[in-house]
C-alpha cells in the first residue's frame, strides 16, 4: 500500500514540474511577443531599423543618393494628448515623458519600457523576478543601463537586489525621481561615463 503512494506522490511532483515549465515558456513566448508588438506599434522593425527609414531606403533604390537626405527629426518629449473616451495609454504621462527623453538623448540605442530584471540581467538563475520602468540596449539588444522612477528617497530592498543584480551583469542601474527627470544631456553623460 505504501509502494502505491509513494508512486502517485512521484508522479503528481513530476506532473507538477511539467505545468511549471510550461507555464513559464508559455509566459516567456507571450512577454517575447508583447515586446514585438510595442515594436511593431512604434514604427521600429527588430534589429533596430525604424519604419521612417523605408522611405530613405525606396528613394536610394529609385537611383536617388542618401547624401542629400535630410536627417529624421528626434522624437519629442511632450506629453501627446488622448482623446476622451480612447482606451488607456500603456505608459502614464511621467513614463511616458521619461520614454521619449530617453529616446531623445540615446538615439543609437533601444529603450523597453516595462522590462523584467531577469531579461535584463540575462540571469536565470534569479529566484524571483522584478519589473524595471525601463531598459536600455544597444542597436544588438544587448543591456546596458536600467532606469526606475521613484516617488520617495527611500531605497526598498528590492532596490538594492535590483542594483546588485543589475551590477553583476555588467549593466548600470539609476532612480529617478518622476518630479526631477533628467535632461538628455544629462542622460547621454551618465550612459557613456
């Protein structure tokens, strides 16, 4: 009788860790598709061309030359304002601002808002997962900076493992109060110092 207990606790732990690892190979297709769709919806292709650059690409194939080309405007750091009753925007307005400061002042870089410290850090072996406000890459996708905004001057313990984590991997880590975003400046200096 103990032999047959034994035997269905072996097999309800081994179907247990089936549906634990394809629930998170479930979670890791469907955080990989939401990061191709925010792609997709800004105009950027993966590998870090923009959809803009068509246009340039269509006129060099016409035999027209890239030299006299006029550079793409950087993105604005103004709120863009929402009609009523439109479904929420995916980033509130401090994100939001924050988002395109970024972009403004890193251009040859990718930024991913919403990103998770595991990806980030390239890291499996973290117990637990945490959620950064953003992400920057290079044009490779490679991590090389994270950035949280904060209310307070408080650091949580999640902070200082997220710092850690961040540093063992090689990859800068700032808070930013949401009342005193940097300027781009001031981004570009901290990213390359």
């Amino acid at each position: 009788m103990a032999w047959i207990f034994f035997f269905v606790s072996i097999l309800a732990i081994a179907w247990l860790g089936f549906l634990v690892r394809r629930r998170r190979r479930e979670h890791k297709e469907s955080e990989q598709a939401r990061e191709m769709a925010f792609l997709l919806a800004h105009g950027e292709l993966p590998g870090g061309a923009l959809a803009g650059d068509n246009v340039l690409k269509r006129q060099a194939s016409d035999g027209e030359s890239l030299q006299g080309a006029a550079p793409q405007p950087t993105p604005s750091v103004t709120p863009v304002a929402v009609p009523a009753g439109a479904r929420p925007a995916y980033l509130d307005v401090v994100r939001a601002t924050a988002y395109r400061r970024l972009r403004a002042a890193l251009p040859s870089h990718e930024v991913f808002p919403r990103a998770s410290l595991r990806r980030a850090a390239g890291l499996e072996s973290i117990e637990k997962d945490a959620l950064l406000d953003f992400v920057v890459c290079t044009s490779a996708l490679v991590p090389v900076a994270a950035v949280d905004l904060v209310r307070g001057e408080r650091a949580s313990p999640a902070d200082a493992i997220k710092r850690e984590t961040l540093e063992r991997a090689g990859v800068r880590y700032a808070r930013w109060r949401h009342d005193a975003l940097p300027d781009s400046e001031t981004i570009a200096t901290w990213l390359t110092n």
